[in-house]
C-alpha cells in the first residue's frame, strides 16, 4: 500500500491551480482533505502524473452566503458543518444530521464537502443532499467558469461532468425557508462503514400541509438519486399526525449506537408507519421507482427497497419533527 | 506509585513499543510480493523482466527463476519438543495422507489455488521500490472453476490437485448413534450451521526480517511459536537450528494467525541468504485480508435428541471443514470441534464425524478460539431449538443436563476427560447477572403488544479446552540470580499482547516471596531461552506460569542447599524468606540472595514442565432486541461468566474476557468474507468491507468470572484467553432467534447482518408452548 511516484504542485491562487490542471495529457488529481484519493493512491487503483495539492489557495476555506445561497469553498472541511450553526436555517440542521455519518471525527477535520461531490460516490450524504436541493456545483478552467447544476453532474459511480481540465471551485446550495422541516436518515452495518442507504429530505409545510418535498438518496442507484416519485406523493399530505412516533427519534432510525434501556423505558411500540400513509407510500415509491439499487454484498437489491421503504418514512417524519420543533409562527417567514 | 495497570503500558501505550518495522537495519532490502488475482488457474507465464529494470529494484524472481526455493510446509514435522506442525500427526490431527503430493510452494509454480497467492518476489531499496517493481511484473493465468465451498470441495467435480480428492482428511470422535435411538426420543431437533470464514485481524499484520550475520541468521517477526520458526527455517535453509536466531520483538496481536512459517517468511528467509542481505517482509493490510489464515469455516449438520423430561439422549454432529488451498493445521482443527462436541452436558450418545475439505481460499488456521466455538455454536443453538420443542426454559434444560461438580474428572463421549468444573454455578452466576427473570418479564410485557420491538435472551453455556494437544502441552522455564541480586525469569512462551511482562515476573516475585519489581521476564528470543513451544491454545498461564512457579520453587531450593554447603549445616536447616536465606538453629542474620551468588556464583535453574490439559467453562448470557423492519440487532446486554481455574491478574484476564467477547460480537453480527462465483473475496475496500465491530458497536459487557482450580497444574490455572470467541456468538444469536421466534433455526446464520435478520424476522414463527 505505497503510492507509485507523482509529481506535486501547491499552487497558491485558483489560476495557478487551474494551469496545473491544463496538461490533460496527464492525469492530474486534486488534493484537498485526501479522504478518498490517498486511499486509492496506496492501492496504486489511481496513480496520478501530478498531484495538485490546493490546501494553500487563500479563499477557499469560506462558507459564504449570498442571495438566498449559500456558497461552500472547495476546502471548507466536513466537520465545519458539526455544527448547525454553520450554515443558516433548516440547511445547517440538515447539514450537521448528515455529517455525523462521514467517516470518523479525525477524517472529518480533513475531508471536505466538494471533495465528496467531486469523488461521486454513490453512498456519499453530501451527493444525495446535492441532488435533493438542486445544488450548483462551479468549476473552473483555463477557459472561464461553467456552472453544472447537480442532476447533471453525476454520471455513475465515480464518475461527474467534470472536465480533466475543471476544478471545483465552490458548490451551492439554495437556503431553506423558516417552514421547511429537515431529516438525515442512514442506514449502515458498523459506525464505520458505506451507507447502506442514507435519506435526506426537506419538506416545506404551510397551513399543517407538505407544499414541496425534496428527498435524496444515497446508495440507491450507480448514482445519487433524487426521490421525485416519492415528493410527488407527498405534496398535500397533512402533517398533523406524522410525529405521534418516536422514530422522530434520530437514535432509533436505523443507527446502531448502543441504547442503554432500563426496563419499561423500551416502549417503542408504534413505530411502523400505516402502510396507507403518505409517509410509507411515498417510502414504497422512492424504493419502486426512484431507486435502481445494485447489487452488492449483504444487500441485495430486495433487501435495499426495504430499508429504502422504511429510511424514506422516518426520515419524512424527522423532518416533520424538526419543523414542529423549529416552525416559525404563523405569519413568520416560510 | 504505579502509573500503570501494567508493565508494557508505559511503553506500549505511549508510543514507544518496538515492532519489527521499527527496527532498523542499515541495507535492508523490502520484499512486495506479486499476488494472483485468479483464485484457481493454471499459470502460463510469469514475467519478471520488466520490474528488474524498474529505479531502486535489487531483484525480480517468480518461481521458476527461483528452482531452489524451498516449499513452504516442509518436513520440519518430525523435530523434538514441537507440535509437529504442519503435518500434525500429533494427537492424530491429521495423516501422512492428508498432506503427501499437495505440497505448498513458496511461490506458486505451475497453478494458483487462492486468489492472492504470491507468483513473484520483488525486492527493492525499500516498499515503495517494491512495489514500483511488482507493478511491472506481468503474468498469465488460464482460470480454472473455483472451489468456494466445502459441499463444492467434496463433489469433486474439480479438483486442487489432479488426481486427489479435495477431501484431504476424515476423522471421528464418539461412537455412531443406533437409529432406534432417535425413534425413540420425544423430540429431535435437526439443524445446519454455517459457521463462516473470519479474518483474525491483528492490529499488526504479519512481519519478518532476516538479518544474515557472521554465518548465523538472524529473523526478527512477531510471531507466537520462535522456536518453531527457528526449526522450520532452519530445516528449509538445511541448516543446523544453532545458525538460525529468532526474536520476537513488541507484537501488535496475533489471534492464532502468527505461530505458522508462510510461503512469504521462506521467500524472505531463503533471498537474505542467497543476497547475504537484511531483508523484510512488512504485509500490509490489503495483503493480510487476502492471503492471512483464515479462522473457523465449517458446515456443520446437527441432531440432538432428548426424553420428554429434557434429558438429553443423543447428539451427532457432521462437520464439512473448509481447509483452504493447502492442507495444514486447519485440516486436523475441526477434530477439536469433534472431540468437544459433548460441551458441557451429561449426552450419553455423543458421535461427531468430520471432513476436511480443500477449497480455492487461503488456508484455514486456528483463530481464537479454534474449533472450540464451532462445537459451542452447534450445541448451544440445538439446546435452544429443543427447549423450545420441549416447552422448557432454556435455563432449565440446561440445569437438567449439565455435568454435576461431583462428576468429575469426567470422560465425555468423544474422549475428553474434562479436569474440573461446576458448571452450574457458572450459569447461575449469569442469570443473576443479567437479570434473568426481569427480562422474561419485559419479553412478556413486548409480546403482548404486537407493535413493540421484539427482544430475546439468549445463553450459551460451554466448555473448551487449553494448554494444548497431547504431545504439545510441555514447555521449558527457569529462573535466574545474577551477581547483582536481579532476579530473571525466562520461558518458552511469547507474548504477542497477553501482558506476560507484568502477570509472569508478579507470579515468580510471589512465589520467591520478593518484590515483584526484582524480578524481570525474558522470553521471545531463541538465543536467551534455547527451548520452548510459544503461546497458543490459550497456554501460557497454564503451562508456562505452572513451569515458571515449577522453576522458582526449584531455584528457592536451590538456594538453599547452597547456603547450606556454604555454611556446613544440613539443607533442612535453611530457611528461604522475602529473597533471604535464614540459618534456622542459630538465628542470625541471614544472608540476602545477592551475597550468596556473589560467594557461590551466579544461580540457574531451567526446567521442562509438562502440564495436563484444562477445561475452562462458562455460562454467557445476551439480551437484544430487532428492529424488524431493518433487521438490525441492538445488544442490549452480553454479559460472561468464565472460570479459568485460579487467575494470577484479575485485570489481565478481565481484559482477555472483554477482547474475546468483542470478537464473539463480530463473529455474531458483522465479520465474513464474502467470494464471489470466481473464488475471489469480495473485498476491495479493505475494512470498509470487512467490518469489525468498534468501540461505537460495543454493548454494555459484564463479566464476572468464578473460580474451580484444575488439578492440571499445582498452579491450577485453565486457559483465558478465548471464552468470549467460544461464548458470546450463540448467546446473542440465541437472543435473535428467541426475540424473532423463528421456527426454522437454519434461517439464522452468522453473520446476523440486517439483510439475513429482516428475513428471518419475515419467516413464520413458532407455535408458542
């Protein structure tokens, strides 16, 4: 597990990172936080000519807000969004739910969020929020900037539209609204280990009815997956009843931390949704038609729909849970 | 004041433990090995000539540029004072037939029979060289189909060695079962398990250095059995064991996956020679999951049987054993599982019947545990099955059957004679410990309420065996005065993490009666203790602390009669007290040991101490609960009682009781090895494949332990080191299947991995009693 031999450049301003970049006759990577291209560097699966190391181009480090987005740099870290604060609103809750799910703390301080949007793994939380709230992803090259909106962007596992040429400088998201409630939901074998399906999803609810839904996927197709068919069957779906369970619970959801239960404090009954709830119909149509999961092992594709079915249902209801707990009064701002 | 719990800590735990790849030697040469991504093929070319070209490489061999390399598994067999491993006819693990005409290459020369096995060697002026190197070496396999499974291996439709059978072994414990016998029963309970491939997974994966030196060799590995290495190195080499010197430096963990000689340490050894340069062999992780040993890997079909009153009348046991590519140690290992098929039970009827069978995998080696947690998983889930047929607790049926306190030693059915046990004070002590009772009451509370979440209990009680094989359970230990007073343990055992630092120079300092800080271990290295067998089987308390407290007593004796040479009186008039020699008629002043070496020389003593076999035991307890719309287990509760006879470091053995107990949690829930139809284990990621569990997936774990001496060893210590392998799998997949109440007992197979639990929870249930 030693990389073979590269050359290295650490530019110091964008344009001499993007000059670096221009030799597409060789393959030329780009470091920042290293999560997955040194792991694949020790296993010679990737043996770059030059390494393009970013870490010291000034400005790239920012959160930056600007016109209802929010514009997050290219070495903006991932445990920067531990906290909700980070980012304003519903988003930073959303983003500081998902994070917890990358990798360990100490790789969090170094792996950063466009990092994963240019990996494109398939199982990535950030891609399947990318896709879920329309993220723009910007990139640049010798020939100027082009702005790739997320559905356009990923193309199969590991793979984007991303020229050899491009970097990433930066990634936006649109900022949610006061009445926007939001879940993260992953379901995985270890704390350390690939979802096997993570959720992500942002409903925005007006008089006590979901009025837009976004949901993304993650680990449901060669690709992140936006949830279309299932936001479709919620729109109009009464809210009012979605929280009586206590899967709202994020411990609950699918997470294996150990739950220390005294007696009796085990009650979780009530915990499957009615199979005629626009939760667990929107959960049956994320799993029918919104995923193509892949097979691979200890989940094949059947065993994938289920939890798909199930992650889609509590994550909905966390998001209604959050937007109970977070909902501007009436009259605020939506 | 003590800082530490234990002696190693101050260096292991602050980062200065010294582990072979710390070593460093001027000129070192580091071997990349160049590994089949074929499982099963014959090899058309293998071509080296381009990595010898390659910047910093010093050499490129494939096997066929190396005719004198000497094969792996050679006849180092039949030397004195060692389990003689590989073929292991000890004890009758295994046959002359099991091994002849499937020799083990170092490099593979014609055919490849597991994905990852080397078919060149590259040497460069260090690993990145390496490797540069192994990139450019080329090589054409024409695949043939893979063996993945026993079943496969025994149809013999393919086979590893032409004109061989892939069944390499056949043995048998027990004698086998009338059929009247099960006509007559009121229930039977038939079920098949799998228990799966693991993956020891050291901390530190395998390491070697060959230091060549003045005509001698030097090998430095962390390794479990120096003086086997020693021995078959040498033997490969053909030369005598006095040239050949090996040290085993700080370990990072070894599970049983560290006390072979591998085609890889031959390589290195034979290429230090011939270069008359250092060099090592570092395997890195990627390498140690394809090509370690791999633990456990058996089928196993079981019938069990018993009256209306929960006696039980007879057990079988069938056991397909998946032995890997090359049969080894692993072909004879399943007949552990055979001979403790009995448990910890009064079964009458007991027969177990074992095939060793050869598949397209890495070899199958002892893990932790090591055939013991096979017996204990068939039986221990058979005993639930049938509790439930029966209508009984499964705590009651155990009482009902398990060996009384009185009954021993007591000669079980398959040829054991258990030592000494109470094997219901053990179960007791982990019914009370978990609550028992309060947790039926809770199941009861959640089965009324279809809507809850299912939560089970589960119990395994069982029974293993350490020290070792007949033939194998000696080992050689002394203690030592130099002319300043220190005082030196030595003995054949070497740690590869088991604390012997602090546990061994503690028991000698007690036994002497001196501070415990006087005394200093010496082990592990081949030239300061010329004999010794290592640390396996969950020996070195028993068999090497009985030979240490065995030595110091000797020496203490010793002592005196040279006190009383010195001073003309008889040896009975002598005393030894607190390292001080007392002339007892005149009460003066005694005489420190110091002064007595300083007057008489320095004090010596080195013996060889032969141990019986132990029975260690214990009851171990789980409760979980299933979210069944995922399938995810949650354990709530594991709790283990274990007695390993007299303990010498309660903190010692608490840590080798909790590490098992995780490892019994991974076998249970997260760790296999998935192949795929082409031989080759689907695990590219490395550990993000194969999970283990960690720290977050830990449950609350209780352990508590009583305490029956073995008769053994007048130090009456058992074995510790692998109860919660052997313990924890079936208590917590007892805990699903009770919380699932699963009729069919063959839909839980380990790993309980959400896919397998959220089938099982969709399976019907049985009609409750």
């Amino acid at each position: 597990m030693k990389p073979a031999a590269f050359d290295y450049v650490a530019p110091h301003t964008v344009r001499e990172a993007v000059d670096a970049l221009g030799d597409t006759w060789r393959d030329v990577r780009v470091l920042a936080g290293g999560q997955s291209l040194i792991l694949e560097m020790h296993m010679r699966r990737i043996c770059p000519d030059l390494v393009v190391d970013i870490n010291h181009v000034a400005g790239l480090d920012r959160i930056g807000l600007d016109d209802g987005t929010v514009r997050v740099g290219a070495l903006v870290r991932h445990q920067v969004f531990e906290s909700p604060q980070a980012v304003p609103g519903p988003l930073g809750r959303l983003c500081a739910n998902a994070v917890v799910n990358i990798a360990h703390p100490p790789i969090r301080t170094r792996g950063t969020l466009v990092g994963s949007i240019a990996w494109a793994h398939p199982a990535s939380e950030w891609c399947a929020i990318a896709v879920a709230l329309d993220a723009v992803i910007e990139v640049r090259s010798s020939g100027g900037v082009r702005e790739i909106a997320a559905r356009d962007f990923f193309l199969g596992p590991l793979q984007t539209a991303r020229a050899p040429d491009e970097i990433i400088t930066s990634v936006r998201f649109p900022l949610l609204g006061g009445s926007t409630g939001v879940g993260f939901v992953e379901h995985r074998r270890t704390h350390f280990c690939f979802a096997q399906v993570a959720v992500a999803a942002a409903v925005t609810v007006h008089d006590g009815l979901i009025v837009d839904a976004r949901i993304g996927l993650a680990n449901c197709a060669d690709r992140p997956v936006r949830a279309r068919a299932a936001e479709r069957v919620l729109i109009g779906a009464d809210v009012s009843a979605a929280n009586d369970h206590p899967f709202a619970d994020a411990a609950l959801a699918g997470d294996h931390q150990p739950v220390d239960h005294p007696f009796g404090d085990a009650d979780l009954a009530g915990n499957r949704l009615p199979a005629d709830h626009p939760f667990a119909r929107a959960g049956r149509a994320a799993a029918d038609e919104d995923a193509a999961p892949v097979d691979e092992p200890y989940a094949d594709p059947e065993y994938r729909r289920q939890v798909i079915a199930v992650l889609v249902g509590r994550t909905l209801r966390q998001a209604v849970a959050d937007w109970r707990s977070h909902a501007e009064p009436e009259g605020g701002l939506r | 004041m003590k800082l530490w719990t234990r002696r190693e800590d101050a260096r292991l735990l602050t980062g200065h433990g010294r582990y072979v790849a710390d070593l460093v030697v001027p000129g070192c040469l580091d071997a990349a090995f160049v590994r089949s991504r074929v499982a099963h093929g014959l090899i058309r070319e293998v071509d080296c000539s381009a990595a010898r070209e390659v910047p910093g490489v010093v050499g490129a061999w494939s096997a066929a540029d190396l005719s004198e390399l000497p094969v792996c598994a050679n006849e180092a067999a039949h030397l004195q004072d060692l389990p003689p491993v590989p073929r292991t006819m000890l004890a009758k693990l295994s046959t002359e037939d099991a091994v002849n005409g499937r020799e083990w290459p170092s490099l593979a020369k014609d055919r490849v029979r597991y994905a990852g096995e080397a078919v060149a060697v590259v040497l460069g002026e260090d690993r990145y060289r390496a490797e540069d190197g192994a990139a450019e070496v080329t090589y054409r396999i024409d695949p043939l189909p893979a063996v993945v499974t026993p079943a496969a291996g025994a149809a013999d439709s393919v086979s590893l060695f032409d004109g061989l059978s892939n069944v390499a072994f056949r043995g048998t414990a027990g004698e086998p079962i009338e059929e009247v016998v099960w006509r007559r029963a009121a229930a039977v309970v038939e079920a098949r398990y799998r228990q799966q491939l693991l993956l020891p997974t050291p901390m530190e994966c395998r390491t070697i250095l060959a230091v060549p030196e003045d005509g001698r060799l030097t090998v430095w590995s962390g390794h479990q059995m120096p003086h086997r290495l020693r021995l078959e190195l040498a033997k490969s080499l053909g030369w005598p064991a006095e040239r050949v010197r090996v040290v085993v430096p700080d370990t990072g963990g070894a599970f049983g996956s560290k006390s072979a000689t591998f085609p890889e340490y031959v390589a290195v050894v034979f290429l230090a020679v011939k270069l008359g340069r250092p060099v090592r062999w570092i395997e890195d992780r990627m390498e140690s999951m394809s090509v370690a040993t791999r633990g456990r890997g058996q089928d196993q079909r079981v019938r069990l049987a018993a009256d209306e009153d929960g006696r039980l009348l007879a057990y079988e046991l069938e056991i397909d054993a998946d032995v890997g590519a090359y049969p080894h140690l692993g072909v004879g290992l399943p007949m552990q599982t055979a001979w403790m098929a009995t448990g910890p039970y009064m079964t009458p009827r007991v027969h177990a019947t074992v095939r060793s069978v050869l598949t397209n995998t890495m070899v199958t080696y002892p893990y932790r545990g090591a055939g013991r947690p096979e017996a204990t998983a068939a039986l221990e889930r058979s005993m639930d099955v049938l509790a439930r047929r029966l209508g009984l607790d499964p705590a009651e049926l155990r009482r009902r059957n398990l060996i009384p306190p009185e009954s021993f030693p007591y000669q079980t059915p398959t040829g054991r004679r258990y030592d000494s046990g109470n094997y219901a004070a053990a179960l007791e002590l982990a019914l009370e410990t978990i609550g028992y009772d309060a947790w039926r009451a809770e199941q009861a509370r959640r089965r009324a309420r279809p809507d809850a979440l299912p939560l089970g209990i589960g119990l395994a009680c069982y029974v293993e065996r350490s020290g070792g094989e007949p033939g194998g359970l000696h080992d050689f230990a002394g203690v030592e005065a130099d002319e300043d007073g220190a005082i030196i343990a030595h003995c054949g055992a070497a740690s590869s993490g088991q604390s012997h630092e602090t546990t061994f120079p503690a028991l000698v300092a007690r036994t002497l009666g001196v501070d415990e800080y006087r005394v200093r271990l010496v082990e592990g290295d081949t030239d300061a203790q010329p004999e010794g067998l290592g640390s396996f089987a969950s020996r070195s308390a028993q068999v090497d602390g009985a030979a240490l407290q065995n030595a110091a007593l000797l020496f203490a004796e010793r002592a005196r009669e040279r006190a009383a040479e010195l001073w003309g009186v008889p040896v009975e008039e002598v005393e030894w007290s607190g390292g001080t020699l007392y002339p007892v008629r005149d009460g003066s002043a005694g005489m420190d040991l110091t002064e007595l070496v300083k007057a008489t020389g320095p004090l010596r003593v080195h013996e060889r101490f032969e141990s019986g076999m132990g029975f260690p035991f214990g009851a171990h307890a789980a409760v979980a609960e299933i979210d069944t719309e995922l399938g995810v287990v949650r354990v709530l509760r594991l709790v283990a009682v274990d007695d390993s006879g007299v303990v010498l470091d309660p903190a010692v053995v608490r840590g080798q009781a909790f590490g098992s107990a995780v490892q019994g949690i991974g076998q249970a829930l997260y760790e296999g090895i998935p192949y795929g139809e082409d031989g080759v284990p689907l695990m590219a990621n490395g550990l993000l494949d194969y999970l283990v569990p960690t720290a977050s997936e830990i449950p609350p774990i209780e352990i508590k332990d009583t305490c029956t001496p073995s008769p053994s060893t007048p130090l009456g210590a058992k074995g510790a080191g692998e109860s919660g392998c052997i313990g924890s799998p079936a208590a917590i997949v007892n805990a699903v299947a009770d919380a699932l109440q699963i009729a069919d007992p063959d839909l839980l197979q380990m790993p309980l991995t959400p896919d397998v639990v959220w089938r099982a929870a969709r399976a019907p249930k049985y009609e409750e009693a």
